[in-house]
C-alpha cells in the first residue's frame, strides 16, 4: 500500500467512527474517545561537524480509547495509538512512513468515593510537563521520566479537608513490557526485549512510582502542585559485549500550576462570546541519577512555561533545560525553546503551530511544526 493511500486509509477511518452508537447510560455498555491530528514538522540541524540538513516529516497521530463500562466507575480501557514508530533521519524528508500501531493502555480501572485503582498496562503518573507545557516537542524532551505502557498497577487515595483542600498520593509498580502487547502493528519491528537491558526492564515489579498531588487549595483554589519519586531498578544490557556502567536510574520531581483568570471575563455571557482570558504559569525541575540506567549519568531538567488563553486562542512559550556533567568533568547544558500557537477552529477542531530551537548532544536545530487535530467521543 502506498504512504498516500495509507493516508486516506487512516483519515478515513477516523471519519467513519462517527456513525458509531454512543453511550446510553445503560450498563454494560461500550464507548471510546479518540483525537486524530495531521503534524507536519520541519527540523533544520547543524552538524557540530559544520553543514546543516533539513528533515520533513508528516504524519499521523492518532489516539483512540476504548471503553467497554461494567458500571459508571468500573470498566476496562484499551488505549491505542497510530504514529511513526521512530523518528526521520537527519536530512530524511517523509510521508506517511514507518506507521504503525502501538497498544499503551490496556487495564481494569475502578475509581471509588476516595479512591481509585488500575490494574494492567498503563501510563505511571509520574511528572506533568509532558502534558501541561504548551507546544508540540516538550514531551519528547521529557521522555526520560513520561513512562507509557508500563505493567503493573497503579493506586491513588484522595484525601479532602475544608483548609488543606484535596491532598492526593499515589503509588504505582510496574515493568516494561515484554510481551506482544508492546510490539508494533501494521509494519515491521521489534518489541522490546529483556537482553536490552536498561531501566525497568527486569520482568519483575521492582521499579516503582510515588507522587502527592496537591489541588483545590481554598486559599488558593487555582494552584496545582505535584512531588514524586521514582525508582527504576536496572536490567543488565547482554547485546552488547562491553556495556557501559550500569546502575539503577532515580527521579526526585517537583511542579507546580497555577491558573489566573481575569475575574470579568469569567461571566458566561463573556466566555461565550469568546472573551474568557486567563494567564498560565507552570514550573517543574526534575533530578534524575544514572539516566537510561547508565552510572554516572546524571541530568537535571528544569521546565518553565507560560501560556496566555483568550477565547478561542492559546499562545504559549516554553523552556527546557537539561543540564548534566560530561564523562571529562565539565558541565553541558541542552534546552528546547518553543513558542506555540493554538486556535480551536470548533469544539473538536483546533490548529496549533510551534516553532523553536534545540540544543541535544552539541547538536543544535531549529524546528517549525504545524498539527490539526480533531477530536470526539462516543
């Protein structure tokens, strides 16, 4: 099949899905979400070697989530998502390649008065820069500590008080995934496998999560903040005959959130005719030692973001630092720099735009991408 008929292949199918019954409150029943973006990237690198190359890449990104309901707080999910399944070459220019499907999610979860659980392959909810950070490449930046399909399970307790507000800590086991479940569909590769080593790759439940998030703070009703730690116990590297030094990878993280609305424009008679504006700052430093489970490795990233929402537009800027002493002593700093732009054409059509540069292993870029995405229920 050909990239362009894939497309139409993939776009299609997304449409299809309209004509698909939806909830009707009756239970068991079935449902699912899904977003489908078109994203188009332009990188041009220069060589720390002199020249430059300019890659292009478009694709698709789509996310759907399936839901079959025991009861309103009962069900199982399988998540899954269609993308390339690695990125272009440097100087590489694609269409529609190396496409595949991936499962991340496939779990029992249950969500109580107070608390809730899942069991199964999940997202640890661990970090909030991948998702709070306005703009298209944070999460891949932040990938070190955004673990996905992981198995194992996941527990969080809420905890509510009238001057404290809601205090919620949450506790997650998992390993990665070595069954068929963490392989590509749709084209050829490979899952990963238990001789290639690295962090929380052992088979066992030996890694495990722990965060507290703290929100709905009355005195501050608008402030989210989140600290967590993690630990990803190593697993040794047997493709390799000489790997380098291994050890088990840590992560200390701390974040915080906070929303201000300009008090007029919150009336629904404003927000409605589009006038809602509100100012987003958000901060998250992340310490992490031996990363990728290699000794010695260790980085610190610090994530400062603002966006500005006023109806229908988001206009974001965010930075990323990455700082790590080198194997001779000194110090290297790598940042992303990313200023992003946001229009909801409709409720489930938005248009986004970013453009930054990056500095990754004395690598330097600058990128420009462009993302429409619709989005729906059933």
């Amino acid at each position: 099949m050909s990239n362009y008929r894939l497309a139409v292949v993939l776009l299609g199918s997304v449409c299809a899905a309209e004509s698909a019954l939806g909830d009707d409150g009756q239970y068991p029943n079935v449902g699912m979400d899904y977003d489908a973006t078109f994203q188009y990237d332009h990188v041009h690198s220069d060589s720390p070697q002199g020249g430059n190359r300019n890659s292009t890449d478009a694709y698709p990104d789509i996310n759907t989530t399936f839901y079959f309901r025991f009861t309103h707080d009962q069900q199982i999910q399988l998540a899954t998502e269609i993308n390339p399944i690695e990125g272009p070459q440097p100087g590489q220019k694609r269409f529609f390649e190396d496409v595949g499907l991936v499962i991340n999610d496939l779990n029992y979860y249950q969500n109580n008065a107070n608390s809730a659980f899942s069991v199964g392959k999940y997202h640890v909810p661990f970090g909030r820069a991948q998702d709070q950070a306005p703009g298209l490449y944070t999460e891949d930046f932040v990938a070190t500590y955004d673990l996905d399909g992981m198995l194992g399970g996941t527990v969080a307790y809420r905890f509510f008080d009238q001057r404290l507000g809601m205090i919620e800590p949450n506790v997650s086991v998992y390993t990665a995934d070595n069954s068929f479940l963490g392989r590509p569909y749709l084209r050829h590769g490979e899952k990963l496998q238990r001789s290639d080593g690295g962090p929380s790759n052992t088979g066992k439940l030996d890694s495990y999560a722990v965060t507290v998030n703290w929100l709905a703070i009355p005195a501050v009703p608008y402030l989210e903040m989140q600290v967590g730690y993690m630990f990803n116990k190593k697993a040794e590297d047997e493709t390799q005959a000489n790997p380098p030094g291994e050890d088990d990878e840590t992560i200390k993280i701390a974040s915080a959130r906070y929303i201000w609305a300009y008090a007029p424009s919150t009336d629904l008679e404003q927000t409605l005719a589009g006038s809602y504006f509100d100012i987003v700052p958000f901060i998250e430093f992340a310490d992490v030692d031996n990363e990728d489970g290699i000794k010695g490795n260790d980085t610190r990233y610090l994530t400062t973001a603002l966006t500005f929402d006023f109806g229908d537009w988001a206009l974001g800027a965010t930075r990323t630092d990455k700082h790590r002493e080198s194997t001779g002593g000194a110090d290297r700093q790598d940042y992303l720099n990313e200023l992003s732009l946001t229009y909801n054409i409709t409720g489930q059509i938005k248009l986004g735009l970013s453009a930054g540069t990056q500095k990754e292993d004395g690598q330097m870029s600058e990128l420009v991408g462009l993302a429409l995405t619709y989005s729906g229920g059933l």
